[in-house]
C-alpha cells in the first residue's frame, strides 16, 4: 500500500474521521477570528489616530459638546467609545444638582465601566484560538488512540499480524495525531500575536483615559479657583454693606 494522504484518507474509519473533520473545523475558526481580530485592530488603530487628532484640538477649546458629536459619529474607534461616554457623562453629570459625588468622580467612575466594555469587544473571540490551542492536541490524540486499538483489533480478529498488517493502521492514526498537531500550533502563535496587539491597546486606552480626567479635573479646579477669587474680591465690600457702612470712595 502506498501511503499517501489521499490513500491514507480513503481508509479512514468512521471515526477517524470525525476527529479529522473536527480538527478542519477548528483550524476554519480559528482563522477566522484571527483575520476578523485584525480587521478590528487596524480599523480601530486608524480611526482612532484620526480622531485623538480631532479630539486634542476640541479638548484644549473645550468644546466639549462637540467632542461628544464627533466620537459618536466615529465607527469602530475603540478610542472615540471611550473618550466620548466619559465626556457625556461628565456634561450630563454637571447639569444636575450637587450629590455626595462631583461630575469628576462619577465620569471616572463611568470611565472605569465602559473600559470594561472595550476591554471585553477588544479580546472577544481570542478565547476560541486559545481553545483550539489547548484541546486540537488531545482532539488529535484521541483519534490515534483509537486507530491504534481498531489496528489492534483487525489482528486479534483475523488471528495473524506482523508489520505489514498494523502498519496501515497506525500510519492513519499518526495523521490524526499530526493534523491536531498542524491546528494547534498556529492557532498557539496567533493567540499570543493578537494577545500583544489586545494589550498594546489596552495600554494606549488607559492612558487616553488618564489624560482625559486629568483635563477634566484641572478645569474643574479653574473653575472653582476662578470663583473663589471672586468671591474673596466682593467679600469686604458685601460686608461692609452689610454693616451699614460707607464703602464709596472718598
């Protein structure tokens, strides 16, 4: 027998190539989420370029509303999600009447649950590579298990055996072995290719978001600089007043 793949395939059991197919199956998931995750990455890296450029130059005129139109009106920018419910939380947050919690501590506190949310769309298909990577091994094993102990077996029935009589047997059950081998690996190298881009992004949305409480946190500390600084202006001429004294000058 010449043992090549397509010989090797048309011998296959039932069983065997159930775990064949299963492995094909995996190997087609696995691509697939590796080319959409890409998809994802570079789409979010552009836009998101694009509009921290935007964004920059409507933070320092503190056009806020405007910041919150333009991120709402960018696709696919993990960037333009975050930065754009922070800032609507924070101008919803200002219009209405003082609490226990400023607009600052509740943006950052909205901040830290939308992040969550980014985080999650960010890795959200990597668990199906890291599966793969885990379980096409075993997957693959199983299936040479199996072969080996129908090779076993066809000998035991027939009551004779010798090298040539096992070694078809073994060599279909040594392809499963590889083939889980072939899924599991590339599957492995893309889990951790994306893993690094997951995070390089991560940390790029982490700083955004310390920046953007920062701007906030400094204009609110203008402002109540701003209005403390008037207050101590008028302050003695209010008392004065108050007094019954002549503040006009002489």
């Amino acid at each position: 027998m010449n043992f090549n793949l397509r010989d090797i395939y048309n011998h296959m059991g039932v069983f065997a190539l159930g775990i064949a197919w299963t492995l094909m199956l995996f190997a087609v998931a696995s691509l697939a989420v590796f080319f959409e995750r890409l998809f994802v990455f570079f789409r979010s890296r552009a836009t998101s370029r694009a509009f921290a450029a935007r964004a920059g130059q409507l933070l320092m005129q503190h056009q806020h509303d405007a910041l919150v139109k333009e991120a709402e009106g960018t696709k696919g920018s993990h960037l333009a999600t975050l930065l754009g419910g922070g800032m609507k939380t924070f101008l919803a947050k200002s219009k209405l009447p003082a609490g226990k919690l400023g607009p600052v501590e509740l943006t950052r506190r909205e901040l830290v649950r939308i992040n969550e949310r980014v985080s999650a769309d960010v890795r959200r298909g990597m668990s199906v590579l890291a599966t793969v990577g885990s379980v096409a091994p075993f997957v693959g094993l199983l299936g040479t298990v199996v072969g080996i102990i129908e090779a076993f077996a066809g000998i035991a029935k027939e009551g004779s055996g010798g090298l040539g009589a096992v070694s078809s047997g073994i060599a279909e059950a040594l392809v499963v072995t590889a083939l889980g081998l072939l899924v599991a690996i590339p599957a492995v190298l893309m889990f951790n290719f994306l893993s690094t881009r997951a995070d390089a992004l991560q940390l790029s949305l982490d700083n955004a978001r310390s920046e953007l409480m920062d701007h906030l946190e400094d204009m609110v500390t203008d402002k109540r600089s701003s209005t403390n600084n008037g207050a101590v202006a008028t302050g003695p001429e209010t008392v004065a007043r108050r007094e019954g004294l002549d503040v006009r000058p002489a």
